[in-house]
C-alpha cells in the first residue's frame, strides 16, 4: 500500500466527523499530500523519500486529525454561543407581549361585537308617468299612547 493512502486511512479512522464531511476532508488531505510529494520530487529524485518527506511534513495523523475535531468542537460551541441568545431573546419577547396583552381591560380577550341587523329594505313604489308630490307621513299612536313621528 502506497504511504500517502495508509496515512489516509489512519486519518480517517481518528476522524470524528459525519460521513460527508469525513470524505471532503480525506480528498482534501490526500490531494495536499500528493502535491507536497510532487514538490519534494522536484529538489529529490528518490519518489519514496519525497513522500517521507511530505508526510513528515505534514504531520502524524493522530495530530491532524485532532485538529480537525477540535476545529469541529469550536464550530459547534460557536453556534450554541450564537443560537442560545437569539432563542432566549424571542422567547422573552414573545413571553412579554403576551403578559401585555393579558393586562388589557377585559382580559386581553376580545369578542367581536354583536352583529346588529339591518333594517329590511323596502322596494321603491314604481314611479308614476306623473310624478306627486310626497304627502305628509301621518302621525300615529304607539302602544302606551305616546306620539312618535
């Protein structure tokens, strides 16, 4: 087995990553590994050589990978950093608007008033070929005698 592949596979078994990003970071590492060695190559002839030379360089991959997990811990307790407040914060608010709403007169309760009806609606009489004038409305008794137009 090539060194650059074994120390791959030593990587990603120290890897604690999900699968996906534990594949980009392994292309990623090897590609850099494989170019390191063509770098090396160039000042040493010897191809095995420069790829000792490359990967000591590069570092054991326990380290590597340690950083790499640390780098995901940092970026995880950054969001919780983050993400807590915001939570805090839009519960707080909402947690104030309503006690101000459940403050108001009447409980913060609010019915819609009560549908009142509309007067019917009579037809107009149909207009004779002469118009008249409209005649007085005449006057008439309510109920308990009083007079009401």
């Amino acid at each position: 087995m090539n060194p650059i592949d074994a120390y791959v596979r030593e990587l990603a078994g120290e890897l604690r990553a999900p699968a996906w990003r534990r594949r980009r970071i392994l292309i990623e590492v090897r590609a850099h590994l494989l170019e390191a060695a063509e770098a090396e190559r160039a000042q040493t002839r010897d191809e095995p050589t420069a790829v000792a030379r490359a990967l000591e360089r590069f570092g054991r991959a326990e380290q590597t990978a340690r950083e790499f997990n640390r780098a995901r811990r940092r970026r995880r307790a950054l969001v919780r950093r983050t993400l807590v407040p915001w939570v805090a914060a839009a519960a707080v608010t909402s947690m104030a608007s309503a006690s101000v709403w459940a403050f108001e007169p009447g409980g913060g309760v609010r019915h819609s008033p009560r549908p009142t009806r509309a007067p019917a609606l009579k037809a107009p009489p149909a207009s004779p070929a002469h118009p008249t004038p409209p005649r007085p409305r005449a006057a008439h008794r309510h109920a308990r005698g009083r007079r009401t137009r």
